[in-house]
C-alpha cells in the first residue's frame, strides 16, 4: 500500500458491518495516513436506506474503536458500475460476498454484485465471506498493471 492508504468500504442495507469493517481495520494497520471511505448507493426504498444507516454507523464505530480514520460518501447509480468507478482511485476495497447457496466457503458462488465490481475495476479486492479471522489462505491475482504492481 502506499504512504496515503485510501480503503473504500462500500456498504449495503443488507451487509454485515463487523467483517468488513474488522478486514479494512486490519489492513490499515498503524498507516496514520489510512482513510476508510464508507460508500454507500443510495435507493428509492426507505427500509433499506434505514437499514444502510444502521450498518453504515455500525461500521464507523468498529473502525473509530480501531483508530481507523472513516469518511462517508453517499452515491448514486447502480451499485456494481458504481462501486468500481469509485474504486478506481482506491488502494484496495473491501467487500462482503452475499452469494446464495452458503458463499464461497460452501462451494457457492460470488454474487452478481461483487461480480460487477471485481469486472469494472482495477483495483485490489478483498472479498470476506463471513466473520473476521486470521488470514489463512489468502489468494492473490496479479494482472501485471501498475496499479496491480503497485499493490504487490
């Protein structure tokens, strides 16, 4: 990551906020310069736009207990195109994957939403696919661009 380490976080009304928030918080590390950027695509239904809040304020208070630096940014459009638009002047992002058939783990599948965003974007991710844990088998893609380099 370089000196200034930029995470964007997008959040959803039906995201977990503590494993996501938990994986960012630990690749900020002790970086003084890292900002976790909350990103959240803003819809035409008021539950869910209740539910966001919650887990968007949820999420600020796991990453402020850490010492993590947080913005909220507030987004229009839809969500995969989106998210990997912003991500683009990201060091890396991290997301939750709500696939049906019990995730990754259980042999699933990623969801259309993480799809779209690992498809539109050169950036970094990071996919959790349940509760925080020690990083076991962490499986790294390299394309060979900068931005990828970069990362390495």
């Amino acid at each position: 990551m370089s000196a200034s380490c930029r995470i964007l976080l997008p959040i959803g009304p039906d995201d977990p906020a503590q494993p996501t928030a938990a994986y960012a918080a630990r690749v900020a590390g002790d970086n003084p310069s890292a900002q976790v950027i909350l990103a959240h695509v803003l819809t035409d239904d008021p539950a869910a736009e209740l539910r966001s809040a919650a887990t968007l304020g949820e999420a600020q208070r796991w990453l402020k207990d850490a010492g993590v630096a947080t913005a909220v940014r507030p987004l229009a459009g839809k969500v995969g195109e989106t998210i990997a638009h912003e991500g683009a002047d990201s060091d890396l992002i991290v997301l939750t994957n709500r696939a049906e058939a019990g995730g990754l783990a259980a042999g699933g599948s990623v969801s259309p939403r993480v799809e779209a965003i690992v498809r539109g974007t050169s950036c970094p991710i990071l996919v959790a696919t349940g509760a925080e844990s020690a990083f076991q088998h962490p499986l790294f893609a390299y394309s060979g661009s900068v931005q990828s380099r970069r990362a390495v």
